[in-house]
C-alpha cells in the first residue's frame, strides 16, 4: 500500500509569512494554539488552519495536554529548503567577489 502524498511540502509552508513567524515561535519554545495567537492579528480559526498547513508539511507536531493541542517545531523537513538555498549560495558568493574586484579596481 502506498503512502499518501503531502498535501503541503515545506516549500508551500513557508512561503506565508505567517506561517514562517509561528516556525520561529515554535522554535523558541513549544506552545498553545492560544499562546501562539497572542502574537497576530489575525484569528485564531486562522491560526488553526496555518497550523494545518505546517503540520501537513511535517513542520510541526501537536500533543493534547488537558483541554489543548501543544505545537512543537519538528525542523528535519528544513533541510530540503535549507540544501535548496545553499546549492544558490555558490552566485551570492560570485556576485560578491565581482562586487569587489569592481570595487577594488576603481581605487
């Protein structure tokens, strides 16, 4: 049998700065549904579906504690960004050292 797709990979989940804010809170400390919406202004039935975003994506877990859901980061899925971006690194660094041979040619 096999396994379903992703509905969301972790390029989808972060491409939302919303759901990149609550990454970093996450990653400060595990929280509530509530504790995480204190810092938006959004609403919370928003919240919630940010959250089912990232959780679809592998991003973040949740564990029942009493009455709430506790969200806690699960990064492993931001290596895939993360090698995405470095293999890019390589014309950053090009493009800095044009900047200073060009700087530096000027003198």
């Amino acid at each position: 049998m096999m396994s379903e797709a992703p509905k969301h990979d972790a390029f989808q989940a972060i491409a939302d700065s919303s759901r990149r804010e609550m990454l970093k809170l996450l990653a400060e400390r595990d929280s509530s549904i509530k504790e995480i919406s204190d810092h938006f202004t959004i609403s919370r039935t928003a919240i919630v579906k940010h959250l089912k975003v990232l959780s679809d994506a592998s991003l973040v877990s949740d564990r029942k504690s009493g009455r709430e859901k506790i969200y806690s980061l699960q990064p492993a899925q931001l290596l895939e960004v993360k090698e995405w971006v470095s293999y890019f690194e390589q014309f950053w660094d090009n493009k800095l050292s044009m900047l200073k041979h060009m700087v530096e040619e000027e003198d």
